[in-house]
C-alpha cells in the first residue's frame, strides 16, 4: 500500500519511538531520506507526495533492519568521516571520530615529508584514513592494503568515488606476513589495526559484535597480536627515518609504545581523542639518512 512521505515518516517515527526515544524523529527522516533519495528539504516540501511502493516497501526494511540492532551506516550503506562521504559495507568497520586522533597525526607528519610522500594504510578497511590523507596531502602517493578481498572491494570503490584513481592505490597485504618487496618503501605507515582483546569480544554491544568483521576487532589475547606482527613484519617497508601512525584501544597506549621502543622507534607523539583518551601514536624508525 503507498503513503504519502509525511505518513512514511511518521510510522517509521512511531516505529522506532520505544528504543530511540527523543532521537526516534531523526532516525526516521534519515532512514525516509535514505530509501527515497530526497534530502530533508525536498520530504519536507514533498511531505503530501504519495511515495512509490518499492520506496514505502525500502522503507519498512529499513525500519526493521534497524530495529533488529543493525548499524545505520550499513542500512545506509555509506557513512561521514573527515569531510567524506564512503561506501560502507557489513565488510569493512565503520569509520568512529575515534579515528581521527591517528588521521590527524597521519596528515601533519605527511605535509612535512619529502614532496610526493609515499604513505602506506594498513588494515585500510574501507580507506577512510588513507583517503583523508590523499585529501589533505596533494602530492601524497597512497597505498592502501587489507588482507580481505571484500574489504579492498570497498576501498576501491572509495578510491574511484572521490576521483583519487591517480595517486591512491590498492593491494592486498597481511600484517602478519612480512611485507612484500613489491611494496617497496614508504616515508609513513598508518593504521588502525585490531585492538579488541578475547575477552571484550564477548562484552561489544551487539551492533558492534554481530554486525561489524570479527576480522578487523580480535587483536588476540591482550589485544597486541597486530602492533607486535607490524612492527616485525612492515619496519623494513619504512625508509631510514621512516614514521610509523597507529592507533589503539583505550589503555593500550603504554603496551603499545614499548612494543615500538623495543624495535628502535621513538616515540615522536602522542594524540588524544576528542573526549580526551590517548588513541594515537606517531613513532620515528631509526635514523634518517
């Protein structure tokens, strides 16, 4: 049965009130945007429309898809970060504001290299950091590598979305190999590596633990399997006085720094989150040349 756009939004308001409450209202007008491919504006001024029944059927999957605990960046299927809009897929991690600690870090440490920087995003998921840097540094050349194939899939698609095809790349590699001499050398290595320890696997909120990969969470036992495994295996993928940009769980930043000092880097800085938590840290590989 068709609706017009104002009783489309109102049902999903109606629907959604129990478990959003007060924020029930903009959950639906960003779900009836979402199936209808109207902005706010245009369902306001349409509101006395009467929608199609493929939009008003998209919509109540939509509504139901979210009630079942489903992410609305994957009912979307994209999702907001650092000025960007990306494809996001049940294959690749939402991008947090967590993550701009190390994007930032990434960005000022790149516009100071040597001109035409190679950067290298490991465990890029869906590109979000990598392309942030692409962004900002325009001379940057960018590889961004995850061991899944989905996972690449969507950056690719990331890459071709916002026209970066020229200096952004994509190749599959897994941090717990030794990097591949193909590769070759980069002037910074960025990543957000899988922090999660086993046993707050088992405490994520649910559209965390049975929507997001298990693949880009689990960072084994304490959490640390990823940064001991970059640092042995993608040091030597850095040029002599190479920097290295992770970021990581809240707490980890002790665990994590002298995994680095142990493999002869120093530690350059660290950045909070905006609430204040320690989640980056840039660190400098030996000497430079």
């Amino acid at each position: 049965m068709v609706k017009t756009y104002a009783d489309l939004y109102l049902d999903a308001r109606k629907a959604l009130l129990p478990s959003e409450g007060m924020y029930a209202g903009n959950v639906a007008r960003e779900l009836v945007c979402a199936a209808s491919g109207k902005t706010q504006e245009a369902l306001i001024a349409d509101r006395s429309l009467y929608a199609s029944e493929e939009i008003c059927l998209r919509v109540e999957n939509f509504v139901r898809r979210h009630l079942t605990g489903e992410p609305t960046a994957y009912i979307l299927g994209q999702w907001d970060f650092a000025d960007m809009t990306l494809t996001v897929t049940p294959d690749v991690l939402i991008p947090r504001d967590d993550s701009m600690a190390v994007t930032e870090l990434a960005i000022k440490k790149a516009l100071f290299l040597p001109q035409n920087p190679r950067v290298l995003d490991l465990c890029t998921g869906s590109g979000c950091i990598g392309l942030a840097v692409a962004r900002r540094v325009k001379d940057a050349k960018i590889t961004l590598a995850d061991v899944s194939p989905e996972a690449l899939r969507v950056a690719k698609k990331n890459v071709s979305d916002l026209h970066l095809g020229g200096r952004v790349s994509c190749v599959i590699a897994d941090a717990k190999k030794p990097a591949a001499p193909f590769l070759g050398k980069f002037d910074l290595i960025v990543s957000n590596p899988p922090y999660v320890t086993t046993a707050e696997m088992e405490q994520l909120d649910s559209s965390v633990k049975d929507f997001e990969p298990h693949l880009a969470l689990h960072g084994g036992e304490d959490g640390l399997d990823f940064y001991r495994a970059i640092v042995r295996n993608f040091s030597s993928a850095l040029r002599p006085g190479g920097y290295l940009a992770l970021e990581f769980g809240q707490g980890q930043e002790k665990a994590v720094c002298a995994i680095l000092e142990a493999a002869d880097y120093r530690i350059a800085e660290l950045k909070e989150d905006n609430s204040g938590i320690l989640r980056a840290v840039l660190a400098q590989h030996g000497e430079e040349e």
